[in-house]
C-alpha cells in the first residue's frame, strides 16, 4: 500500500490547479461516519456564503468534476487520493 503525508496531498492538488483539466480524486469520512469517495476533483476557492465556525484553514474546498457540485471537506478526514496519471490510490498519513 502507498502512501503520502498530508501535506503533500495537498500541495499536489493545488499544483494541478496549474494545469488545465488536471484532477485529482478523493475519499474522506464525513463528520457522521460515511465515506465519500469523489474520482474527478478541483480545488476551489472558498465561498463568502460558508461561513464556518473554525479556520478556512482546516477544509480543502473542492468541485466535484462529474457533476459540477462544490464540495467540503475537513483536511484531517481524508484517507486517500489519487493523482493522474495513473489514479492510483495512495494512503495519507496525517500524523506519525
């Protein structure tokens, strides 16, 4: 199984923002327990009307590509990605 630390993770979706058409995919638990497993994603810019009650800082503000929806999801909660080209899923580790 391969991993990534977090960090990494997202500093290589924001270099795909780079990139015309570049995605990446995502798979984090939701605060209730589910998890969301998103193959065509987009980092975006926050939106004024989601006002969050802790730091911006701590989401990953995506589109979800297949159909355009935006999405949330808090940084820690992710438990893989995938980068093109190949997609392959990759474990990240958030702490040691």
């Amino acid at each position: 199984m391969k991993t990534t630390t977090g960090s990494k993770a997202i500093d290589r979706m924001r270099s795909l923002k780079l990139l015309p058409d570049a995605c990446f995919g995502i798979m984090f638990i939701k605060e209730n327990g589910t998890v969301r497993v998103f193959e065509k994603c987009r980092l975006r810019a926050a939106r004024r009307d989601e006002g969050l009650s802790i730091s911006a800082d701590h989401y990953l503000y995506f589109v979800d590509m297949e159909s355009n929806v935006p999405k949330t999801c808090f940084k820690k909660l992710i438990r893989k990605v995938s980068f093109p080209p190949e997609f392959e899923w990759l474990t990240v580790k958030w702490f040691e």
